[in-house]
C-alpha cells in the first residue's frame, strides 16, 4: 500500500475536501438525521471548506496516499481575548477517508500553528463517528463540548408545588439579573474551572432590557412565591454563533440559556421550564432544537441528555505546554 504524504492544503485540494466531507456527512446523517440534508452535496461541501479557507490566517494540511487525498485538516484562529492564542477546526475543517491518516494530516497542519503560537487547539467532530473521534483522542484532544440535537414534540408539563412559570417582565429584571449570573458562576466552580469570569449585574440589566424590547427569544421564567429562581431561552438557532458549517440545521431552534438558583435545583423546576420550552417549540413547527453543554458541568451532562438531546457534535480541546 503506498505510504501517506502530507502537504500544505490549497485551493487545488477544494473539490477533493469537498467530497470527503459530504462523505463524513451523509454517514453521519445516517446516525442524525436530523442534521441538514445539503450537505450531503459536495457542491454545498466544498462551499463550506472554501469559506473557511477564505478567512483570516486560516491554514491546514492534506493527506495524499498514491496522489489521492485522503484526509484533510484547516483551521481558523478566532479571537484571542475570548479564547487565547487559539486555532479552531471547525464542523466542515476535517474528513477524512481513512481516519487514521486524519492524524498525519493534523500533525502537518499543526507543526505551521504551533511555531506561529497557536497552542490552544480546538476541533468539532461528529459525535457519531467512532473511528474520527478516537483518531483526535489519539492526538491528545480530550471532549469539552458537547452539541446536542431532539426533535421537539407536545408533553405534559409538571410543575412542582409551590412554583409556577410565565414570562418574564420588566418589573422582574431586578431579581433575574441574579438568577442570571448564577451560571458563570456555576461554571468557575470545579470540575468545570472555566476562566470567563461572570457578567456583571450592570451587563444583565442591559441585556435583559434588551431582550425583553427586541422580542428575539422565548424566555420563560419559574417562580417560586413570587421571586424568580430559574430561567430559559429559546430562540432561532440561525441567531446563535453555533449555527455554522455543518452543523446547521435548517429551521432549528436553540436552547440558549437555562439557569436554576442552587438552592431550588433538584426541585423540578428546570425540568418544568424544559418541558414548557421544548412544547412551545413543536407547537411553532421547529422541525429540531439545539444546545449545548460542557461536558465537566456534571449538572448540565446529565440533565440534557435526560431531557431527550442526543450529542450530534463534539467540541474537543488540546492545549500544547
């Protein structure tokens, strides 16, 4: 069998990226079917791969074996204030025929963004495909993210005693700016140990003056007495910054936010928002809804898979020391 080639990927590798990763799509629409039929077309696909080798200091590695590409790997680096000296191999950055030479494709790619600095390392990777996700474990990733998928359908909600949900006003925008700020800090906690720090209440304020002026989200509250203790928000997902590549789904909605005061949780009033949410999602017709969590919030990677949400994507992470 001939030996596996690297070289730096270029435009002339466009057509062949392209049929790779509507390769690694139809597969994984086989598993989640949900996920935009599109992209199975490789016309769609190679769209995708150009757009992001059209951005800013993106770079990336093909992997050839008897002059036919097999793997390819492109990254994108991103703000460095939010997430450091970084690169990101977004949801259309990689496919491969053979995973295994994904790995080959990778270290030459890396090699160019590791000298310019690049050390914090990001990759979304279908969360169906065993064999890509193991070769990125092979390369030191580890998951951090995790993007989950349902189909929304009409249930029965059960509120528990001595709460109940509506919408929120503005009359309630002084008691949720601390139910709001009670997930940052949720997440510095371990075994999360995010560094973003919290929002201030001045940074709530606003932007809950603006939700409830803008009319973009769906946002239910639940009450215990008469004080707010938890909050969700839907959304189009065509608002959120997830809906890109090939992760988007046509139509979706998006579970944006949800929070529960810590000492209301386990009370069922999370589940009661969820329920209420995910209702009112089938009854507008949202064919899929999304969201997302770190998979070290041991909460949040128990309560949305229990809720019905099946990982579609995986955000997987290496820092280089």
């Amino acid at each position: 069998m001939p030996v596996v080639e690297t070289r730096p990927f270029t435009d002339s590798d466009l057509d062949a990226a392209g049929e790779l990763l509507a390769g690694r799509h139809r597969r994984h629409r086989e598993a989640e079917p949900l996920l935009d039929a599109r992209f199975e077309d490789r016309a769609q696909t190679r769209a995708a791969v150009e757009e992001l080798l059209r951005k800013d200091g993106a770079s990336g590695a093909v992997a050839t074996r008897g002059g036919d590409v097999v793997a390819f790997v492109l990254g994108v680096p991103y703000a460095v204030k939010t997430w450091g000296p970084n690169v990101w191999v977004d949801s259309a950055g990689h496919a491969a025929s053979d995973a295994e030479a994904l790995r080959d494709a990778y270290a030459a790619a890396a090699a160019v963004w590791v000298e310019a600095g690049r050390t914090r390392q990001y990759v979304l990777v279908p969360a169906t495909d065993a064999a890509m996700v193991d070769a990125w474990f092979r390369l030191s990733f580890g998951q951090q993210q995790a993007h989950g998928i349902l189909a929304p359908v009409e249930q029965q909600v059960t509120i528990p005693d001595g709460f109940s949900i509506r919408p929120p006003t503005h009359e309630d925008i002084d008691q949720l700016v601390h139910v709001d700020i009670a997930l940052p800090q949720h997440q510095q906690l371990t075994p999360v140990f995010s560094d973003v720090a919290p929002w201030s209440i001045e940074e709530s304020r606003e932007e809950w003056e603006q939700t409830l002026d803008d009319d973009k989200e769906h946002v239910l509250i639940g009450v215990q007495g008469d004080r707010p203790v938890a909050i969700l928000s839907m959304t189009d997902f065509s608002n959120s910054r997830h809906d890109d590549g090939l992760m988007h789904v046509e139509g979706g909605g998006y579970l944006g936010f949800a929070v529960t005061l810590p000492e209301v949780r386990g009370a069922g009033i999370g589940r009661a928002l969820t329920e209420a949410s995910l209702s009112w999602a089938a009854r507008e017709g949202y064919p899929a809804v999304v969201t997302d969590w770190r998979v070290t919030n041991l909460l949040a990677s128990r309560f949305w898979p229990r809720r019905g949400f099946r990982p579609a994507f995986l955000r997987l992470y290496r820092s280089i020391p």
